[in-house]
C-alpha cells in the first residue's frame, strides 16, 4: 500500500500504478469508475436524467483526470474538501433544471433536423446518410467545421444504411444546436 501512496501523492499513472492497484484488487474499482461516471453523467443510468456531477476538490487524481469526459456529458462542479452543506445545497436545486435543458435541446435538434428517432426523448440521434463515402466525407466536412459526429457503416450496420450518430447533451447552447444542423445539412445535402 505505501507505493500506492507515493503514486497517488505524485498523481502520475506509471507501471508502479499498474502493479500496485492490479495486486491491490483495486484497478477494477478505478476500471469502473471509468467506465462509469460517463455513463450516469449522460443519464443513461439514471432513467434519462442527468444528475449534476459534483467532485470534492480533494478527490483521487485518477477522480480528477476523469472530469473532462464527465464534463462532456453533464454540468460538473467542484466542491470544497467534504462541504456536506454545499452539496446538499446543490442536490436540492439541480436535479428538475438539468432534465428541462436535455429535453429543450432534443426537442430543438428534432425540429430542425427530423430523424427515424425523433421524438424518442433520448439524446442519441442517427442521421441516415446511406453511402459509406458520403458519411465519411460529411464527418470529416463536419470535424474541419468544429463539430464531431461518429459515422457509423458496415459492418456495424447494413451496407448501404450508413450515417452519423451524434450525442445531444444538457450543456450545448440552442446556437450551438441550431449552427450544427446547420453545418450538417448543407455538406449532407452535396455529399449524398
């Protein structure tokens, strides 16, 4: 355990990490909260509501390193070490805010860009583009534009169904949605 201490101290991910959380049983436990914090910051663990992401500020570094990607998905803010009243604060006036947003931006992006999944509620959308090469063409169209979509094709989905599936989430600005579609439909419309 004392080497384990001397890596946290240092907040550096080595072999010594490696060997000591593996043989500490420990690295499952770092494992899924990777996995994890993702997942409930998005709201897929939590029936579709997002739960505001608060972190102590004395938190494991490997807690600290994982905060972008949670901030990716959710509203994320940090706390003075153990602020229990802070927190209780924060969990009182989040929770109903965080869901309206989501829902405000999935119903925005439905309007201007209607797909198969429109209405669904949920924050995942698939934009049919039909050939491989335009879907490829149009994700990098998008990505000198600023905007990241995962084009999807075989053997994924059936040849000829490709497209891009992009994520939606409570933090994106209406003119962030509204410049995206944007953006999206005029390449799609030359690429397809």
């Amino acid at each position: 355990m004392h080497a384990y201490m001397d890596i946290k101290k240092s907040a550096r991910i080595s072999h010594d990490f490696w060997e000591t959380t593996t043989e500490a049983g420990m690295f499952d436990i770092v494992a899924a909260a990777w996995a994890s914090l993702p997942l409930l910051a998005s709201g897929l663990l939590t029936d579709g509501t997002p739960p505001l992401m608060v972190f102590d500020k004395n938190a494991h570094f490997c807690l600290n390193a994982m905060k972008p990607n949670v901030a990716d998905e959710d509203l994320l803010t940090t706390i003075r070490h153990n602020d229990v009243d802070t927190l209780e604060d924060l969990c009182e006036r989040h929770p109903p805010l965080l869901q309206r947003w989501l829902q405000r931006n999935i119903d925005l992006f439905d309007s201007l860009l209607p797909t198969g999944l429109s209405g669904d509620g949920r924050p995942i959308r698939f934009v049919d583009i039909g050939s491989e090469d335009a879907t490829v063409r149009l994700a990098r169209a998008l990505l000198e534009r600023g905007y990241y979509a995962s084009p999807i094709f075989f053997p994924v989905i059936a040849r000829g169904k490709a497209g891009l599936r992009l994520m939606l989430r409570a933090n994106m600005s209406a003119a962030e949605i509204e410049d995206f579609c944007r953006q999206l439909m005029e390449p799609r419309d030359r690429h397809a």
